[in-house]
C-alpha cells in the first residue's frame, strides 16, 4: 500500500498501527504522526518476525526518511534504564538525564566522510537519546505572526532557543509531546507546504527547561492575530469538506483557545469579546460565503492556504 498523507501505510499495518484498515492508536497520536512529530507512548501488540515474537511493546512512534527516501516508521521503545548514545561522553549523558541541558550539539564524520551535525536530547518517557540532523529540519517561516530571520530559523533546526521580540521564547524537541517547547502554552506556527503558507495551531506546549522554564501566560498580539488565520484556513476547510474530521479537531482545537482567551480578565474587553466563541458558527458547505461561492474562494486562496 502506498503512503497516504505522508504515511507508510505498509508499515503501520505490519506493525498493527492500522489493523482491518483503521488506526489502531487514539486520534491525537494519528494527528501526531501526520504532522510530523512524535507520538505519546502507544502499545505495540502481537509483533511477530523471524524468530520473535513480542506480546506487547510500549513505545513513541514517529514517521522518518527511508534509505530510499520515502517515509518509513520509525519505533522508540521504552527502557527499564537509560540506554547510551555513542556520540556522548558519560558527563554529557548525565546533564541530559538531570536536565542540566535540553540537548547538546556533536559534530561527526558520515562513511563518506563528510562531517555532519547531529543535536541529541534525552527522552524521559523513553528513557533513550533522540538525536536529529539540522539540515532534516524545515524552519517555520513565522511563529505567533512573526517572520523569522536566517539566523533564528537556524538557531531552530539546531534546537537552541529562540527569542521574539515580545518575548515570546520557542524551542524545537522532538522529545516533546508536541514537539517544540516554549514559554507560551499556545503557538501559531506558519510553515510552507507544497508552495504555499499553512498555519498550524499547537496548544499544551511542555515549558522550556532550566532557568527558561517559566511559562508566560499572557498573549500576546501575534498570538491572538495568528489563531484568527487558523480559523480562516479551517473554516476554507471545511467548507470544502465538511467531513473533513481532521479539520473538524482542529475547530474544536480553536473553539478551546477563544473560550481561554474570552475569560481571561487580564485582556481589555473589546479583546474578549472579540473573542466570543458563539462567533464561531457550526460550518458547513453552504452557509459561508465561501460555501457559497467557491470560485470566488479559489480566487482569494491564490495557493497561499493549504491544508495542515
């Protein structure tokens, strides 16, 4: 079977993430895996091979680049005990373990000799080292509104942290649940996919560790400016599809955000209210204007909104 958004469907089957052609993990690690992150910890069972046969295996699961360069699953079990990572030196795995550092940069030389950069972090659930090639990662163009320079999106992929002028803090980590840890709960990231400019909504964002650590809970104006373009591209969505379920979530996703947002009595009213959640209708393909008249959508999109 070949993959379907994005996915090695013939992986998943052999490894019975998909049994009798449906998921067999909960939906919000699905999404996980279509947006190109890691799972929470699922339970893999009945995995047979030449000589093997495990009942059950608790571990992350993510979607990688084959040796072929298709998408291949790629399987993090749980350990009883930190396992080692070659690259690192007993002290380096220590301030990994304790959380001294979020992760720490080696550089080494491939087969063909080439000197290659990897960024390493430890995953606590796993109790492994994760570790990821920068030139593997694609920069988001702008986060909570605001465009990221060269030097920014390369502090990124090399998963330093980096800082906006409202002092909105981000981090990539792969280790994270979602992905990406930050001093916001909430972050609207707008990356390009297939020539055109997507936003993706991330909310119950892991804090960033260390002296970094403390979440800042207010919103900022980006932030707020940002879901408002979510909710366009998913409201286009939807009016394209209303069975659309993955677009439906992330509505829900949003309608939770707009309930934050309107009871937070730190913000100026005319912000609340703007905010109400009874603005955001029950969609569907004909009561919007774009239902309506979807040559006139066509037009607006232009080929800058896709899906997420």
């Amino acid at each position: 079977m070949k993959s379907q958004n994005g996915l090695p469907m013939k992986d998943l089957e052999i490894f019975g993430v998909i049994k009798n052609g449906k998921f067999t993990i909960p939906e919000k690690e699905v999404n996980a895996l279509k947006n190109g992150g890691m799972t929470d910890i699922v339970e893999l069972t009945d995995l047979k091979g030449k000589d093997i046969y495990i009942d059950k295996l608790p571990a992350r699961l993510s979607i990688v680049r084959g040796e072929d360069g298709n998408p291949a699953l790629q399987i993090d079990p749980v350990y009883r005990e930190p396992n080692r990572h070659p690259n690192l030196n007993d002290a380096e795995q220590n301030q990994l373990v304790r959380k001294e550092l979020a992760n720490i940069k080696k550089s080494y030389v491939d087969k063909e000799g080439n000197i290659q950069t990897e960024i390493i972090e430890y995953d606590q659930r796993t109790k492994q080292f994760l570790s990821y090639n920068p030139r593997d990662i694609k920069a988001p163009q702008s986060v909570n509104g605001q465009e990221l320079d060269p030097q920014q999106k390369k502090k990124y992929k090399e998963g330093e942290t980096v800082l906006l002028a409202d002092g909105t803090a981000f981090q990539l980590s792969p280790a994270a649940p979602k992905g990406i840890r930050s001093n916001k709960s909430g972050l609207v990231l707008s990356v390009l996919l297939d020539g055109g400019l997507s936003y993706l909504l991330i909310t119950g964002v892991q804090k960033l560790l260390g002296k970094e650590s403390q979440e800042d809970k207010a919103y900022s104006e980006g932030y707020l400016q940002a879901i408002k373009e979510v909710q366009k591209q998913v409201e286009r969505r939807i009016s394209r599809n209303p069975k659309d379920k993955d677009a439906v979530l992330d509505l829900n996703n949003i309608k939770e955000e707009y309930s934050k947002i309107s009871a937070d009595s730190s913000l100026p009213k005319s912000v609340r209210d703007d905010f109400d959640i009874n603005a955001i209708k029950r969609l569907n393909s004909i009561d919007t204007e774009e239902g309506k008249n979807p040559r006139k959508r066509s037009e607006q999109d232009n080929g800058f909104d896709r899906d997420l």
